[in-house]
C-alpha cells in the first residue's frame, strides 16, 4: 500500500493506518482530498440512486441524476416527475451498500442494448457471430471473454483459471462436488462459526448428501473472544490450530474471504499454505465480499477453488452470473486410463478419477470442449481448465452486464482501488472514532445514571490489512430501527442487519471523502436523536 494523498501529514507504511490532523473533521479536508483522488471520475461512470429517485413508486423512464430519458430525448420538465412523492431532492444519496448490491455502471446498459440489438438482428448466429462495433464477443465467447478480464482481480495464471456461471450458492455445491470427496477417515469441513445462511446450508447438506451429520463432519471455527459481540475477530494463530488439529481427518477447509458480517478479512495466502502443507486435500474460498473489494492472488497462493457473486462489489446488478477460479494444478487430464492416476487425497495434489481421466464433476453440456460441444457426442470431454466445470448454456444478457462491470475494473487496478479504500475506510473509522470520544449518543434511549456507554462501537478490525471496505457498526441493543430510520431519512442507504448492526461500505469506485464526511454527519444527528 501506498500514499497518493499529500494532505495526510502522517504517511502510512503496509499494515498500518492513515492518520488525520484534527482539521480533517472539516469538509473542507473531505473536499480536499476528493480532489487529490486520482480516481474520482469514475464515479461519472456510476448512476448512484438520489434522494428523489429512492422515493420512486412508479416507472417514469427516467434515470437518476440524467436530465434525459434513455432514448436521448430530454425530459420534458416536470411532468417526468408525476408520480414521484418528492421532487425536490436530486441530489445523489450516500451510497454505502456496494457490499450489499454496487450501484450501477453506466456502460451496463450500452452493452444490454448491444446484446438485444445483436440478438434481434441475427438471431441464432449471434452465438458464434460478433457484430462489429459491438463491445460484446459472440455469445459463446463471452464468459472466456469476462474470465480474459478477471485476471488482476483474483489473481489468476490465466483465463483458463476462471469462468463465470451459474450463481455463487450453486457453484459452491458444483465444487463441492468435485473437491469435497469424503473417505471414512478424511471427512470433515472446517467452516466458520457463522457463515453466510447459503453458506451454511450447502455445506450441511453436502455432509447430508454423503450420508454424514454437521454434529460429527462440521468443524466451526469461532472466535477468540466468541462472549464479547464487539470483538468477534478470528485470529489466523486460531484458524491455524484448528487446522492442526484435524488436518488429518480433514477433507475441506472452507472459509469466506471476508466475513460479511464483520467485515474481517483474512490472511487466505497462510491460511490456504498451512492448510496445504498440513495436507487437507482441498482448500476453497468463498469471495463474495472480497472480489472486487481487496487484492487476491489465488493461483499464487495455491487455492483448490474460490467462488464469488458479482453483484456486490463487482456491480454487474442483482443475481448478476457468477465467478469461480479453479487452480491450474486441477486442470490436467489423462485421455488415456492410467491404471495409477492419483487418487490419494493424502497427497493433497490432483485428485484425478481412475475411470474418468479427469476430476470428477456434475456435468453438463457446456463443460465439453467448445471444439466438440455441438458434435452432440455421448461422451462427456471436458474443457480444459475452469471452463470445463460449466453446465449450461449461460445467459447472454447475463454475460453482458458481467462483461460491462469488468470493463470498469479493467481501467483500474485492484492496486490502486485498494490504496484509495484504504485512506476512504481509515478517514470513516477516523471520523466514527471522533464521534466516540466527543460521546455523540451516549444518552439517546438512556434514562439517567445509565449513561456512558458508547452509543456503538465499531466490530470490524481496526487493522487495514483485516479488512477490506466495509466497516460494521455494532449499536447498542434498541437503537438500530430508530437509526436506520434517520439514516434513510438523510440520504444514506446501507445495510442494518437485526438485531444491532449496520454495516456500511463506502466503495472506492463511486464514493468519495466527502461522501465519507456527509454518512457520519447524517450518522451523528441519528444518533443524537436530532
Ligand atoms: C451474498 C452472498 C451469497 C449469496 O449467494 P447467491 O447464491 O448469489 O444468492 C452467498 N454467500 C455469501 C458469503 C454472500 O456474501
């Protein structure tokens, strides 16, 4: 990590974090260093919701902060506002829910038109045809296309590592499948205590599928203080004696990059070595809070496989098609039968199946070589690499709005993305901070004698390098509804989870410090019941 923002007075070195003068509780400061980021005009590629248009009940054709109607044609004045209940507000909410559902990119509609227009004008050939002029390949290219684009942002060898299909949960049990194979001695998952409810029961009724129980195959990884819910951090020295101590019972160890709740991020490079070298057979990851969000290098760290959405922080839009990587190490395959392929899952290396020649998989047509995928050949050859993990013919549409929302990426780095979240999420956690120590809601719902309490107290690392853009605030017991109310009221969208968090993620693509300033001013009025 490095420092691009000259106001900080204290640069920050890896591992530690910015520091702020005492004027930095100005918008002035907020403005500031907006205008000292390098990549603030990416937010002119997003269309963030505003205050008038969160309050829309009714199709009006009309989008966010544009004048004009999608057509070109300009909104003629205020009649595009009937049915609104406000259309006083036009400007842009403070948009903090990136790690929920990320705003939407300009160019995802540009390249939807692409794909109807391709689509209606020659139909069926579309599939192996690419108009010229179109940002879209022909739609059996388009997922290698969107893996081609992926490579910074999981840190993938090469496109052959990655595909996009399906949507996360169902892509969890495809590897699942293939890297979760049970013996009598080796059987266990090693998961997190609390995972994402998905999360949770895929894995449980993968152990039900094999005819094991959660109650003897679930291995839960708690934290080190599971009794304090202001510090439900799970230190890697834990993850790691876990890992020791059933690493020889172990089929799979499978964690989240981020924990969605607490916003913790991992050390997944030791995490996955040690598992390695302890010799679990299987080491996956699930990233839907950490593509996009913080750097990954999972072909060099060694990871069996990952699995993302790419709705979150990828903003391809809602249940958009998902990301898998599946290590390089896994892509070999024996055309002919060796009687002695490996099959020892001790070895912790390429688990190939004797009879097929490959890693075993559920199959589908779209796994076969896109060489002999329309032989209609009853034998099942699949692609090499990730791609051979596909089953179906993916949507299009799909496809293209993942296409549009890597291209952001692609004019970026994940490097650079990283440093500035870094400097947004510390100027946050900065300013939250500050709210602590001058007391702000220390008496809100209190009668008195029971003041002093902090009104929240923030439960994400205070280390930058456990945690990616997401902060959680954890409120003290009774405040959340009346909170998140004010919050809406203000402007904010963010994410309250029951019974006292809210998580807020202010993302480096669209957001920007003063974005940062105006959530902890709406925050602080809620707070104080204003
Ligand atoms: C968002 C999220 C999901 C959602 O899964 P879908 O299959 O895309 O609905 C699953 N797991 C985790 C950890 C998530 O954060």
């Amino acid at each position: 990590m490095s420092c691009d923002f000259p106001l900080l007075v204290i640069t920050f070195r890896a591992g530690e974090k910015p520091e702020f003068p005492a004027d930095a509780k100005s918008i002035d400061y907020a403005r500031q260093l907006d205008a000292q980021d390098k990549l603030k005009s990416f937010r002119d590629d997003f269309i963030i919701p505003t205050k008038a248009s969160l309050k829309k009940r009714a199709l009006n054709n009309s989008i966010p902060g544009e004048n004009k109607l999608p057509n070109g044609e300009c909104v003629n004045g205020v009649s595009q506002h009937e049915g609104n209940p406000s259309t006083d507000d036009d400007t842009q909410s403070i948009y903090f829910v990136g790690n929920s559902l990320g705003a939407q990119p300009k160019c995802i509609r540009t390249h939807l038109d692409a794909q109807l227009e391709t689509w209606a004008s020659i139909g069926v050939n579309g599939h192996f045809t690419s108009l010229q002029n179109s940002p879209l390949m022909a739609w059996q290219d388009m997922a290698a296309d969107c893996a081609q684009q992926s490579l910074d942002l999981v840190g993938a060898a090469s496109p052959s590592e990655v595909i996009y299909m399906n949507t996360l949960t169902v892509n969890l049990h495809l590897m699942m499948a293939s890297f979760y194979r049970p013996t009598e001695k080796r059987h266990k998952i090693i998961a997190e205590w609390k995972p994402f409810p998905s999360d949770s029961y895929a894995i449980a009724s993968q152990l039900q599928w094999h005819g094991l129980s959660p109650s003897t195959s679930l291995i839960e990884v708690h934290p080190d203080h599971p009794e304090t819910p202001s510090s439900l951090s799970i230190s890697t020295e834990h993850i790691l004696s876990v890992i020791d101590e059933h690493a020889d019972s172990t089929a799979l160890l499978l964690l989240p990059g981020i924990q969605y709740y607490t916003g913790q991020l991992f050390d997944m490079a030791r995490i996955t070595a040690h598992a390695r070298a302890r010799g679990i057979p299987a080491v996956g990851w699930d990233l839907a809070h950490a593509a996009g969000n913080v750097e990954l290098r999972l072909h060099d760290w060694g990871v069996d496989f990952a699995v993302w959405c790419t709705y979150k922080y990828l903003n391809a839009g809602p249940g958009a098609i998902a990301g898998v990587f599946v290590h390089e190490r896994h892509h070999h395959h024996h055309h002919h039968h060796h009687a002695n392929t490996n099959t020892n899952p001790e070895s912790g290396g390429t688990a190939v199946d004797d009879t097929l020649g490959y890693r075993h998989r559920l199959a589908g047509w779209y796994g076969a070589d896109k060489t002999v995928r329309f032989n209609m050949a009853k034998e099942f050859l699949p692609a090499a690499g990730a791609h051979g993990w596909q089953v179906s013919n993916p949507s299009a549409a799909d496809l293209a709005c993942v296409r549009a929302a890597l291209g952001v990426f692609g004019r970026t780095s994940m490097r650079e993305l990283r440093d500035k979240a870094v400097v947004l999420t510390g100027y946050l956690e900065w300013l939250l901070n500050g709210l602590v120590e001058d007391g702000v809601g220390t008496s809100m719902g209190r009668t008195e004698g029971e003041e002093g309490e902090p009104a929240f107290r923030i439960i994400t690392p205070a280390n930058p390098l456990e945690r990616g853009s997401q902060l959680s605030l954890l409120l003290r017991e009774g405040l959340l509804e009346k909170v998140s109310g004010k919050l809406a009221e203000g402007g904010v969208v963010c994410d309250a989870r029951k019974p006292d968090v809210i998580r807020v993620a202010p993302v480096p693509l669209y957001c920007g410090f003063e974005d940062v300033w105006g959530f902890v001013e709406v925050f602080k009025r809620a707070l104080e019941g204003a």
